[in-house]
C-alpha cells in the first residue's frame, strides 16, 4: 500500500489532498513520525523522523495521531481481497504481504492480470491505492512493488532478472544500509550489476563470509523462501527498516511496542499461542544481532511477550552506541494449545488474556482512541482530558 497511514487519513478526510500530512505522535516529548505522505515527503519527512524535527523541516505540515485500529481493520479489509485468488499470502505488516498466485492462473489469468484484478479491486473497495510488483520469488517482487510508486505495477519475468536488476543501485539490495552502501563503495561497487560481478572473496573481505554470500545471491536474483501463510508459519514476526539510522532508543523501544501489539494480534487472531521471543537489530554496520527467550509458558499476551522483549532481551543488547538500521520481534515454538503447566502466577496470565481480549472488543467498538497502553503515551502522544475520562 502507497503512505498507508497518511493515504487512509486523506481518503477519510478529503481536504488533506494535496498537503502535507504526517501522521504520528505528538512534537512534544518524542513522538516520531509514522508514515507520511508524498506531499510532505517532498520536505525531507520520513517515518522514524522526529516529529518536532518533521515540523522544522515542514512548519505547514498537517500532524495526525495514530489511528492503528483503523490502519488494522482496513488491512483485514484489504486481506480478505488477497484471499479470494489465493490461499497462500503472507502478510509483512499491515501494509505489506507477499502472494504465491501460481497455483491460481488457471481460474484467474496470468500472474499479471491477476494482480491488475487485485489492485483494481482495493481500489474499488477501499478508495485506496495499491502498488504491485510480479517476479518468480519474494526478493524481486519486493523491489518491484517499490519501483514505481504510488499506484506502481512493475513485472519482472523469468528471462529479465539481470536487465531488470544490474542497472538499480546498490542499495535496492535487501540489507543494505548506508554504512553497508559506503563499504561498496570503497572496492567500485555503486550498481547490482558490479556487485553481482565482484569476486566473492573481496565481498567475504568487507563482510565475512555469510553476508557476502547473501549479497551475492541476491544480486544475481536468487531467492528460495517460499511464501509462508500464518496458518503454516513456524513463526510470527514483524520488523523495521528505517530509511534513516536511528540513534534515539526511546524511539526504537516504541517502534519496538508497536511491533510487539502487531505480532501479539496476529496471533490471537489465528489462535495460536508462541513460546519463544525473538529479538533482531542490525546496525548501521551492517552487523546482525539476535536474541531469544523462552516464556515460561507459551503466551499471545502482549502484556507477557512485551515485558519479554523488554525486560529480558533488549537489556542485552546496545542501544545506545551505533545507530541502528533495523529492528524487529517474533515468536516461535507456535502451536494451537497452551498446554500449560499450573503456577502460583496462573491468575495474572489469565487476566492478562482477559485484557487483551477486553481491549481488542474496546477498539473494535468504538476506535483506536478508545484505549491506550499507558507505556506508549510518552512515545506517541499525551490523553487528553477525555481519553482520561474513558
């Protein structure tokens, strides 16, 4: 979806056309920048931006809070449009997803009508613009869908990888970040095409042997994951890339809470319950961390899986010293029953999953404003008097 956030808000409110329109948390304290439309873009504006930097950078721009419930129901909305061609999607956020059509072109066309029929569709239904991209695996498709935006549909066929990919920048690459991005350059490498040509030992050299294998293989095209449905995942996960490094770790623990709310949902949704925490940052090095935990008993609480994520493992990891590039959590270890074992906490897990439950009805009935985590309030924005009252 093209400004997902920012395109809902000028599609429910038609006078924001044409303006600048940020949407995120409030410029007092250290709201950030959500999404932003491609007005305000124009400025210099991007997500994970400061949002007090944002309003230096575009005084005229128009601040909207977070509408996430919204954001959410107009996904399933959007969703639900993915599965009429084909069981097999595998949703990245509530923005994105990957669709395996292969199994579907004998009743629907070829992949590239079927995607004219799906972004034809969100458009008639949801007055919201999609862009698409096609290609024979999920590397390619991704940077096809970003080619063209807005409202872009680029195909990449089976005999085009190379013409379609060498001429891109280096930084098209998945993973690749600006510090990454300054690295190639120092041996000549400023395109896919002399990245794809670049002997791997002086890729090795700048990288070690894991990353340079993988840039490698995707300069070249070549991606074998296959398109994961929640139903069949062995995990569930959601992550950032920040289109600048982020420094500030208040904002990458609030990026952080809100991935967390994510992951928790989807799972709730599909009624499954993980066991293992994840927690991935890679920064502006290019260097990849990961740590894990193990919930004492498996848990869709997002109240639990948080204080996992930030009690137990960004405690041990730094923050603080070296920017970051991206960040994300997941669960693993899934499965559909709890199968736990009876302890003295018994009663604050269970009212924990009331919560949840009681929360989702809450902002199902009357909006995403109806409720907050009190956590998020320094990150995103302030009650007013009648969120207080609520």
């Amino acid at each position: 979806m093209d400004a997902f956030y920012a395109s809902v808000e000028e599609r429910d409110r038609p006078e924001l056309v044409g303006k600048p329109v940020m949407v995120g948390g409030s410029s007092e304290g250290r709201g950030v920048v959500s999404a932003a439309n491609y007005v305000a873009r124009e400025y210099g504006v991007h997500s994970a931006l400061p949002m007090a930097t944002a309003i230096r950078y575009c005084p005229r721009g128009i601040v909207l809070p977070v509408r996430m419930d919204h954001y959410a129901a107009i996904s399933r909305q959007i969703r639900k449009i993915f599965n009429r061609y084909t069981p097999l999607v595998e949703p990245l956020s509530l923005d994105e997803a990957f669709l395996d059509a292969r199994g579907s072109e004998k009743l629907f066309g070829t992949a590239a009508e079927i995607g004219r029929r799906i972004q034809q569709d969100i458009w008639d239904e949801t007055q919201l613009v999609a862009s698409i991209g096609i290609a024979p695996n999920k590397f390619l498709a991704k940077i096809a869908s970003d080619l063209d935006k807005p409202n872009g549909f680029v195909e990449v066929p089976e005999d085009g990888i190379q013409q379609f990919l060498d001429p891109l920048p280096v930084k098209r690459i998945w993973g690749v970040g600006k510090r990454a991005e300054e690295m190639l350059a120092k041996i000549g490498v400023d395109t896919v095409e002399r990245l794809r040509k670049t002997p791997l030992a002086s890729l090795r050299q700048c990288f070690g042997d894991s990353t340079a294998n993988h840039l490698h293989e995707l300069a070249c095209g070549r991606d074998s994951r296959s398109v994961v449905p929640d139903r069949e995942a062995k995990s569930i996960s959601h992550e950032t890339t920040f289109s600048v490094d982020v420094t500030d770790s208040e904002v990458l623990r609030s990026c952080l809470l809100g991935l967390t709310e994510q992951v928790a949902r989807r799972l709730r949704r599909h009624q499954l319950y993980g066991r293992t925490v994840n927690l991935k940052v890679r920064y502006n090095d290019f260097r990849t961390i990961s740590r894990a935990y193990t919930l004492p008993n498996p848990s869709h609480s997002t109240t639990e899986i948080w204080a996992a994520v930030s009690e137990q493992l960004l405690t041990r990891v730094d923050l603080q010293t070296q920017p970051v590039r991206l960040i994300g959590m997941g669960l693993s270890s899934l499965a559909k029953t709890r199968d736990w074992q009876k302890t003295l906490f018994d009663d604050r897990s269970e009212r924990d999953s009331e919560i949840d439950a009681a929360t989702d009805a809450i902002k199902e009935k009357f909006g995403g404003e109806a409720i907050h985590r009190g956590s998020t309030f320094s990150t995103q924005q302030k009650p007013s008097e009648n969120q207080k009252r609520q």
